[in-house]
C-alpha cells in the first residue's frame, strides 16, 4: 500500500487529561493518536454534513415532494421584473 504524503498540520492545545483519554480511547482501536483524532474528526463533519445536505421522507411525501419538481415551472411576473432590474446584487 503507498505512502501518502500529508502536507497541513492541526495544532491543538489540550488539557493533559484530555490527551491521556484520547491515547487511552486510541489505544483501545490499536491505532495512533493523530489518526485516530483524524478518523473521529471525518467522522463527525461526515455526519454533520449529511444531516445538513439529505433528508428522508415517508413514501407517501417523498412521491408529493418529486411530483412537486417535476412540474414545469410557472410564470412569476415579480421575479422577471427583479431579474430585469439594473445590478440588482450590487445595488
């Protein structure tokens, strides 16, 4: 398996006690500090990220819900109106 070479460093300044439960918890998974640091850190902005990006929905509201984007977009005369103002962003 190849090397990858990693070029950023985390510094983080903890409490003695905090480091010695994190070597404890490391060593209870057979793994090195920094990566098991690493694997739980992705793990939890893996999570975080997808309670932020997906949703389930129950059948009956997931079929409601596709319905809902399949259909042709309507006429909004107030939103033609916005887009066709002059630098309607950097007013």
């Amino acid at each position: 398996m190849p090397v990858i070479q990693k070029d950023t460093r985390i510094d983080l300044r903890i409490e003695n006690s905090q480091k010695d439960f994190l070597v404890y918890a490391a060593g209870l998974k057979n793994m090195k500090l920094s990566a098991f640091v690493l694997n739980c850190a992705i793990k939890e902005a893996e999570d975080l990220v997808a309670s932020k990006t997906q949703f389930a929905l129950p059948e009956a509201q997931w079929k409601a819900f596709s319905e809902a984007l399949d259909r042709p977009a309507r006429e909004n005369p107030k939103l033609k109106k916005l887009f066709k103002a002059a630098d309607i962003f950097h007013g």
